[in-house]
C-alpha cells in the first residue's frame, strides 16, 4: 500500500476540517455533560420514573453498534471472505471507536462521573453492570490486539485467531448487553430471556448498518459483488431484528399480566406507539428491507436503507428503554392506584438539551476516533479496488 | 556547603525526623482504632440474629393522613417536595379494588428484602443490605448510574437530582447519589427502638420490631394475623409486610 493512499482524503486540509468539527460536537457534548453534573440531573428529561433517558439510548446504540461493525472483520478474518478482507481493519477502528464514544456517554450521566474509579476498586460480582465493565474493557483488548495482528505483518498469521476470539467476545458482550435489561424481574418490560438474543441481532444489524455508511464516507469504489454481498447481509439481519422484536412482543402478549404493558407499547401508549411502528417497523426495517431486495439496488440505495436503519435503531431504543420505563410498576396488581410519587401512573418524559448534546457528543468521540485512527493507520485500502 | 562541624550529625537528624514524622502520621491511626474498638463493644455490633422489618396494618391507615410521610422527612431532612424528581422515600398509596371498589390506602417505602434486587444489580456494592437486614446506600461509593432504581420492584429509590443544603447529621445525603428508606438506621443504632413512621402513626397503623424474634410484638402479631408481601412472587421475602391488603 502506498502511503498516497491515505483514508480520508489526500488533503490534509479535509482531515483538519473533519477534526476541528468532530473536536467541536464533542466539545459541546462535554460542556453538557459538566452542566449535568454542575446543577444535578434536575435539567434533564430523567426523573424518579424514567431514570435512563437519552443518553441511555445513545450510549447503548453505540456499544451494540461497537461489536455489530466487526461483522467485517469476521467475515473476512474468520469465515474467509476474501470480499470483505481489506475493510477488516476499518471495521476494527470503528469497533474500538463507538465502545468509547458509548462507554463515554455512560460515564458521563452517572450521577457522580468523578467517581468512576470507584468502579475500578469496589467489584459487585453479582452486578451484570459490573461484568459489563469487564466485557466492555475486554472488547477494547480484543479488538486492539485483532488490529496489531492485522497491521503487523509479521503477526498476520494470528489474525484468524484474534478474530475468533473477537467474535466470541462479541456475542458475549451483547448478550452481557441485553441481560441487563433481563434480569430486571420487576418491569413488565424487560423481565425476558429473548432479550440477550434480540440485542446480538440488533448489534449484527445496526453495525452493518454503521460500516456501509462509514465506507461510504471513506471513498472510493467498491466492487459490484461486495455491494450485493452487503445488501443481502443488510437485508437479512435487519429482518432478523424484526424477527426476534415479533417474537419478543409476541409472548409478552400470551402472558396476560403483560398484556396491559403491550398494548401501552403497541396501541394507546401516546407517542410510543408512533415511534414503534412508524419509526422503527415501517422506516427503519420494512423500507431498508424493500431498498435493498430489488434488483437495481445501486450503491446509494445501500447508503439509503442503511442510514434508515440506523433512525429505525434509534426508535426502537427510544421505545424500549424509555417507554420501557414510563409504563409503571404494577405493585398492588387487583388494585387501581394512585399517589404523591405518581404510582400507576404513565410517567411523563421529553428528552433535554443537554441530553441530547452529551448523546452526540459520543457520536462525536467515535466520529473522531475514527477519523484520526483512518488518518494514522493505514487502515482503509481507500482507491483499492480502483487500483486492483 | 560550609565546612563547618555541626552539632547534630545528619544521620541523626534525619533519624529524628523519621520517628517524629511516624509519630505525627501513625499516632492519629492507632487512636482511630482504639476509638472504633471502643464503638464496637460486645452487644452493639449489629447482628444477623436480629432482622428489623414493618408490619402495616392496612385497615387502620386513615383516609387522608399523611402523618409518616411528614414524620420521615422531617427526620431525615427531605424537602418534602412531590415534583418527579423530589425524593420520596415513604409515599401513601391509594387503593381502589378492581373488583369491588373497595377503598383503602397504605404506606410503601423500600420493603427491605432478604434478597435485594437492587444490591444484586449495584456494580459498586453501594447498595447493600446490613447483617440485621437493613437494606442501605453507601454515600461514599455510589456512582448514580441508577441501575437500582431499575431494579427495584416497589419503585422505592429516588436520585438526588439537585444540590442540597441543610442535612440532618445523622442522614447523610447528596446529589448525584441514590437514597432511600433507611429503616431509619441512626435511630435504630442509637436504642430508639422505632421509625419515625411507626412513631408518627396516630393509629398504630405501622409497627416496628425484630422479625427474628418470636416474642417480639412484631412476631406475635404475624403469627396471629394473615399478612402479604407485595411483590410476593418474586420471592424476595420483604421485611415490611402488610396485612388487610
């Protein structure tokens, strides 16, 4: 590879403008999470009843998307697909850039940031969270090390097995992912066992989604046979998700305590419905699903269905995590209730501002991660394909 | 330098800084051990042969009276306030029958589980549960991530979402942190032998005591009446148990 063949473009200058927007949104991201911990949580959306908001929706998209986009990397590194082979290493970058830009954002909303160490030091083995920061930290030592046998060539030899192993973690991880929400036994919910597989398709889906999008941006040509090995693989995981979504819903509504919950969800549930079936069944699976099934599918209709499942990602998180939260706790299950601390209430939630910023300002950690990781690697076979 | 004898040498200068300086550092320790020694005297260490819980009596809560909610914050220093984002840590609850329409109304605060969901999920080990069975926040390791909050099924923890001022000495409390009832430990530590709920009820409606131990007024009364747990089939094995539900 020659060194003209840099990522993100040619011009220095391109690369600076790409830094100098990517450092300023992450800038703002961080100036709102310090006004979040400045003045407390009071100036955002969360509350006693919705306690993770949108943050908690960016963070999660980000790490699921995280071990998604390493679809490409185990393609190519464990399946042998030689199609997918010179991206590996930018599905690796992209990897190690969303856990951080996610891990970021979670840090941030905690209630006291400055404690994260504390994390470190006081271990509740019990705790999925807690497993989720070895999860999370082992992923980083993973995929790094997949990378450093990837771009050394005297180490290359090993890269099939640092792709195992990545591709393992992953499954891990987003299983860890989904637990979290299925061991909450109490909410109507999330108390479920299909949750940990739901979160490996949508991670699968979502990071597929990420990296046609991401080699989009890259540049360059992709040859015909990668386009409709991508469209397919896009097709396929995102009915998955849609699949297992029916699934999970499905029994939900067999179990009659959980019926009230679904029709919330599904029916009468205000604006939750709204972004369920509109934002993430019609726009974000059955219109990708459509784009990518005809025949003269081109390069941007890729670029089309995979940025609409990336809004539809966003809707069905919006609606799981907070919707999730608003539908309240069904304590005294004979009884109608009300009370002081709106027990049986639907609990009322808008996203702030500030949520909002410190939600894109891990886009933009990741964004800038990349960027700067396509720009010092040479990672990205950019004009490759034109070459070869 | 000077040439000059000097009438300490430096070696026993320096001798005489280390020992003044392991004086200085390791004297406060040892009294803070003598002083925690002393705390801990036979008898007052807190105990699993003790489980401290409520039993509520649902049929003698009044329509209308609040008077352990404002009992509670007064002793642990809460605003009071009912915004979404005020802490609560005892609410009353209003209940109509589905069925019948039968009315009545009862207290629900954190119901002490012997098997805490939000001490399972708690990545710090913040949230914990005492040998006696209190269920607790440790101020000084809780990160707010809130993950127990999540967790729990009686919807008892609030965050702290602004700055406070004016704490009580005893109710330690802070923004970003996750609180809840307390069983009001301090009182318990100190002898008191009640809550500030239990004591505030003009009907007696919530009564105090040790679950372990059978002659206690608690036990007996247990042993005499049929009494619930809310959220019984999760299995959690509440320590504030209702009867009259």
């Amino acid at each position: 590879m020659m060194a003209a063949t840099l990522p993100v473009d040619r011009s220095e200058r391109r690369f600076w403008w790409l830094v100098a927007g990517g450092g300023l949104l992450l800038a703002i991201g961080l100036g709102a999470a310090w006004y979040m911990e400045h003045h407390g949580h009071i100036v955002t959306g969360m509350s006693n009843e919705v306690v993770w908001g949108t943050p908690h929706v960016f963070a999660i998209f980000l790490i699921v998307a995280a071990s998604g986009v390493l679809n490409i990397a185990s393609m190519a590194s464990v399946f042998g697909q030689a199609h997918y082979k010179p991206w590996s290493r930018l599905s690796g970058v992209l990897s190690v850039a969303m856990l951080a830009g996610g891990l970021m954002v979670l840090m941030l909303d905690l209630g006291r940031p400055e404690r994260m160490v504390v994390a470190a030091t006081h271990y509740n083995p019990t705790s999925v969270f807690a497993w989720n920061v070895l999860l999370y930290s082992g992923m980083f030592a993973a995929v790094l090390v997949y990378l450093w046998m990837q771009l050394e060539r005297r180490m290359n030899r090993y890269a099939k097995a640092a792709g195992v192993a990545v591709l393992i973690w992953r499954f891990v991880l987003t299983t860890g992912t989904g637990l979290i929400f299925a061991f909450l036994v109490a909410r109507q919910a999330y108390a479920s066992a299909v949750l940990p597989p739901l979160f490996i398709v949508m991670s699968l889906a979502w990071g597929m989604a990420v990296f046609v999008l991401a080699r989009a941006a890259v540049g360059g040509e992709t040859d015909a046979d990668l386009l409709r090995r991508m469209r397919n693989l896009l097709g396929l995981l995102v009915a998955l998700v849609l699949y297992f979504m029916a699934v999970y819903h499905l029994t939900n509504l067999y179990f009659a305590k959980q019926t009230a919950f679904e029709r919330f969800i599904l029916l009468d549930g205000g604006a939750y419905p709204w972004i369920f079936w509109i934002g993430y069944v019609l726009i974000g699976s059955i219109v990708p699903m459509v784009l990518v099934s005809r025949a003269t599918a081109t390069a941007r209709t890729l670029r089309v269905a995979a940025a609409l499942t990336i809004v539809g990602a966003f809707a069905a998180l919006y609606v799981f995590i907070i919707g999730g939260q608003a539908f309240p706790l069904e304590i005294f299950p004979d009884y109608e209730v009300t009370s002081s601390f709106r027990d049986g209430a639907i609990a009322a939630y808008a996203p702030s501002v500030p949520e909002v910023l410190l939600g894109l300002g891990g886009v933009a950690a990741a964004f800038l991660i990349s960027v700067v990781g396509m720009q010092v690697f040479d990672i990205v076979p950019a004009r490759a394909v034109e070459a070869d | 330098m000077s040439d000059r004898e000097t009438p300490v040498s430096r070696r026993t200068l320096l001798a005489g800084a280390a020992a003044a300086l392991a004086g200085v550092t390791l004297a406060p320790g040892i009294r803070l051990i003598e002083v925690a020694q002393a705390a801990a005297e036979p008898g007052k260490a807190v105990s699993s042969k003790v489980r401290w819980g409520l039993l509520i009596d649902v049929g003698r809560c009044v329509e209308g009276c609040n008077e352990c909610v404002l009992a509670c914050n007064r002793e642990n220093g809460l605003e009071g306030g009912t915004r979404p984002t005020d802490s609560q840590w005892i609410r009353i609850v209003e209940l109509k029958d589905r069925r019948t329409g039968r009315k009545a109304q009862a207290p629900v605060m954190c119901q002490h589980c012997a098997n805490p969901p939000c001490v399972d999920v708690c990545p710090t080990g913040a949230s914990f549960k005492r040998a006696d069975g209190i269920v607790l926040v440790d101020r000084h390791t809780c990160i707010g991530c809130r993950y127990c909050m999540m967790a729990c099924p009686y919807k008892a923890r609030s965050f702290v979402h602004e700055p406070l001022t004016q704490q009580k000495p005893d109710v330690p409390r802070g923004k970003g942190c996750v609180e809840s009832c307390n069983l009001c430990v301090h009182k318990i530590d100190r002898g008191d032998g009640t809550t500030a709920c239990a004591e505030a009820c003009p009907t007696r409606a919530i009564l105090f005591g040790d679950l372990n131990d059978p002659q206690s007024a608690i036990s007996r009364r247990i042993s005499e009446v049929r009494t619930t747990q809310l959220r019984a089939d999760l299995g959690l094995d509440t320590g504030v148990r209702y009867t009259g539900l």
